[in-house]
C-alpha cells in the first residue's frame, strides 16, 4: 500500500502538511476548521479516498460535497477530477474515482445506477438537499425516493463554506441528528468545514441532543513547523478605516491613491449596484490601470472571461479588480491592496484571506470603509447589527493575518428548523388535492429571491418564433426583478415570457 505522502506527491507535487496526515490516519472529525489557502479541498479528498483504499468501514463509498455557490462547485468537481486522474496515471489506483456533479442546468443523470461503486458527488445545496428532503430538483418525482435512500445510506456528506449555506446549515445539522436518531441501513457521516465556523453554529435542536460536543479538527502546533503554513498564517496585512469615502468619486480617488503599480488591488462591494457604479467611476478616469468587474449577475461564459482576466499576473501597470461576496469562497486571487465595505465578521475573515494570501508581501494593507450605517435598508443584504458588531471588531484591530484575528463565534441568522414531524411528511410523495408537493424550500435557501432568468437572441420579425428553443444555462442572466422593469422602461424594449399554459 503506497504512502499518503506518495499520493500527494504524485497529485499536488508536495508532500501533506501535518493536519492533513492526521485526517487520514485518525477518526473523522464533525468540524474541520482550516483558515484559508491551506489545502482545505485536498485533505479532505485524499483523506476520504486513503481511508476507502485502506478499508476503513467507518468512511462511507459515497463522498457527498454540498457547496453553497455553483463556482464553489465546479472547482470542487474539477480539481477531485484532475487529483483522482494523477493518482490513476502514476499507478497508485486502478481507476479514478467517478466524480458526477449536481448543480442547476448541469445535473448528473447516471450517478445512481451503480450505488456498488465509490463516487464523488458534488453539488450546490439546492440540488442535493432538496433530494435528502425527498424532493429532489431537476428529477422525477418518480426518482425521489431513490436519491433518498441513497444520500442517507453509505454517504459521506461534506459541508463547505458553512457560513454561505443560511437556511442550509441548520438543515444540514438536523438532517444528521436524525440519521442518528432513526438509524441507516448503512452508517451515514458528515463534516461541516469552513475558516471562520465555530461548532455552536451546529447546535440546532435536535443535533445538540444528539452530538452535544462536536469533535473539532485544526491546526496544531507541528502544522506550523511547514514554512508554508508559517508564512500564512502569519501573513501581514496592515488595517486601516477609509473615513470620506461616502460615494464612488471619492472612493476611485482614493483607490487609485493607494494602488501600487505592477500589483493588484481589489475592491470588495457589498452590493452589485455599488461595484458597478465604482467601475464606472474608475473607467472614466485618465491614467486608471486595466480594470475588471466582477460579480453574480453574469452569463456563465462571460463571467469566466471576466475571472480569467481577474486572476492573470498584472502587467507593469497593475490591475484593479472591482468586485462583490463571489471572491468570498472558491477564488484563489491575492491582492497587495484590499478595500472593503463593512461585513459580517465571517465575511470579512474570508475577505480577508484574498489580501496577501501566501504571505508573500511585507506591505500588504486592507482598507475598510468607515461610514456609518443606522438604518436596515442602507445595511443590506446583511442584518444592521451583524455590521455593528464588525464595525466594532474592525476598530481594534491593525494586522488581518490570520492567528491575529478573533475568533468572536458570532450566532447565525434564525431559519426554519425541520422537525422529525417535517421529516415523516416527506415520506408521503403523493401531490395534495391542488395538485403541489411539500414545499421544502424553506429548509433549503432564504426565500427573499425576487430575481428573473433574462437571455436575449436575435430573430426576424416583431416577435420570437414559434419553434424558438428554450434557453441553455450558458445563456441565463439573474437580474432583479426591479432593474429589470427599469431597463425595459429606459430602454423602451420589449421583454417576452413564456406561458405553459399557451405554450408560446
């Protein structure tokens, strides 16, 4: 049996840290909290698969990766993909593991037809938690009750990025509380990870009665003795307040002020509207360096473009790379100078890890925006006193490397809690009287989405063919309800939605 330090090696090129070693050879723990940039995604993947090779009958054939955002996902499936490959290539297994994904407009058909074999599944929590509630998206109804079964028996399930999953999380707790409590066919586990989680987020009702004490995985004190690992963690990072900065011409005064040729700097909004409006501002000045916009509301094709700009080596000039929360999680980008709005701690923590990440500058410096907020409205997406406490927090501190900052275990937000009763209904898959099903999606993600799936084409004529096919996910645009009546009435154009009842 060759070496975990052999597979690493003929994977990653490098040898594992200590922590990442001990996950392998030790029990699984319920929580692994890594900070960022540490090879998180690895240890647990050559863990999982080490210990199925070794013939460990407590680590599940089914290595199920519940991920809160779809580029989360699809780096996840490509990197298992591109390790379980070299693995094959050098020998050290006889075939990779398959890795199927499950994520909206890209959903493995076949994952379920061979249950006798390991397999990777990694998927955004709408998709794979709606079918552990018996409800699968994107199925059959027919086919509920198979995933069922399957993703509550012999299932390894991983929780990435806990502090993006919201309504998810307490699901995902209750849901493992009463695997416990019910029983499996075959013994089902799971691992919550993230930098910034504390085991009381965990504590849902049922999950606290029946795993009161959460064992924790984390780095100890052999970890630090890889240069590596001491230089990231001790990566620093000067913080400053930015005071004066109220609107986006003093904000892209202030940005170019600070930006340091042949470096890149990121600008962290938290609002689409406020990252566009920067962008705007900065395009329009002389002398600005190459800029990009990043953030959610894009084609999938154009924002990987976007991405692939964002994350190249700046030039002689720089890079400005203007942005929102989706280089939270999942973007491996490293900026000499960050700005950043005022955040929920647990935000600013993963905000923080994209500024000097491998701790390779001495200068690196985050400036956050130091203007006061007092009403809800002017706070959101997030809730006024999650940045009051972070307003707090940031005041006392100077230096963002990672073992400076605090660990506050800030409490999460209130969802909906499923409930053994909620669970025994969606045994029953027969539609009521109405014709509906159950609506679990409570149990899944916040229900304040007012988004539409815009795509646009050119046709002859006033109006689309009859024969129009429907829109491929590469095509989808989410844009608020409301900008979207704005640009339709700016723009005196027409939009067109489909009605199933018409069929046109």
């Amino acid at each position: 049996m060759p070496s975990l330090s052999d597979w690493y090696t003929a994977a990653l090129g490098v040898p594992p840290y200590p922590y990442q070693q001990r996950l392998a050879a030790e029990d699984w723990p319920d929580v692994l909290k890594i900070p960022t940039g540490l090879g998180k995604t690895a240890a647990i993947f050559f863990a999982w698969l080490y210990k199925r090779h070794c013939n460990d009958v407590h680590t599940p054939r089914r290595l199920v990766w519940c991920l809160p955002m779809r580029v989360l996902a699809e780096q996840t499936a490509r990197l298992a993909r591109q390790w379980g490959e070299r693995l094959a290539s050098a020998g050290l297994l006889s075939r990779a593991p398959a890795v199927h994904v499950l994520m909206g407009g890209d959903v493995a058909q076949d994952w379920d037809t061979r249950p006798e074999d390991e397999a990777v599944l990694i998927g955004t929590q709408d998709q794979l938690l709606s079918r552990a509630l018996n409800r699968g998206y994107a199925m059959s109804r027919f086919r509920w009750p198979l995933d069922f079964a399957l993703l509550h028996n012999d299932a390894f399930w991983i929780f990435d990025e806990v502090q993006l999953m919201g309504a998810g999380l307490p699901t995902s707790t209750q849901l493992e509380a009463f695997r416990r409590r019910f029983a499996c066919a075959v013994p089902c586990r799971s691992l919550w990870c993230s930098a910034t989680l504390h085991p009381r987020w965990l504590a849902s009702v049922d999950f606290a009665a029946h795993c009161p004490a959460p064992r924790l995985a984390a780095l100890q004190e052999d970890d630090t003795a890889f240069p590596q690992v001491r230089q990231r963690i001790h990566a620093s990072k000067q913080v400053l307040p930015l005071a004066g900065a109220d609107n986006s011409k003093q904000l892209a005064d202030a940005v170019l002020a600070a930006h340091r040729p042949g470096t890149l700097t990121l600008v962290i909004r938290n609002r689409v509207r406020d990252a566009v409006e920067l962008f705007e501002t900065l395009r329009k000045r002389k002398g600005t360096p190459p800029l990009c916009l990043l953030h959610s509301r894009f084609r999938p094709a154009d924002r990987a473009a976007v991405l692939q700009a964002a994350l190249a080596a700046p030039d002689a000039e720089g890079r400005i790379v203007v942005t929102t929360q989706v280089v939270e999680a999942g973007v491996d980008i490293s900026a000499a100078t960050l700005f950043t709005d005022v955040a929920p701690w647990a935000s600013l923590v993963q905000r923080f890890g994209r500024c000097n990440r491998a701790g390779e500058r001495k200068d690196a410096r985050i400036f956050w925006l130091d203007k006061r907020i007092d009403r809800e409205q002017d706070a959101r997406p997030y809730a006024l006193a999650e940045l009051h406490t972070a307003r707090t927090l940031l005041t006392a501190l100077a230096d963002a490397a990672p073992s400076r900052l605090p660990d506050t275990g800030a409490a999460t937000a209130v969802h909906a809690v499923l409930r053994a009763p909620d669970l025994l209904d969606l045994f029953d898959t027969t539609p009521d009287l109405a014709g509906a099903d159950i609506d679990v999606s409570r149990f899944i993600r916040e229900s304040d989405d007012t988004d539409v799936q815009a795509f646009w084409r050119n046709w002859p004529g006033d109006a689309p063919p009859s024969d129009m096919s429907g829109p491929a996910r590469e095509e989808l645009c989410s844009v608020p309800l409301g900008d979207m009546r704005s640009f339709c009435r700016k723009r005196d154009c027409r939009g067109w939605v489909w009605d199933t009842l018409d069929g046109a």
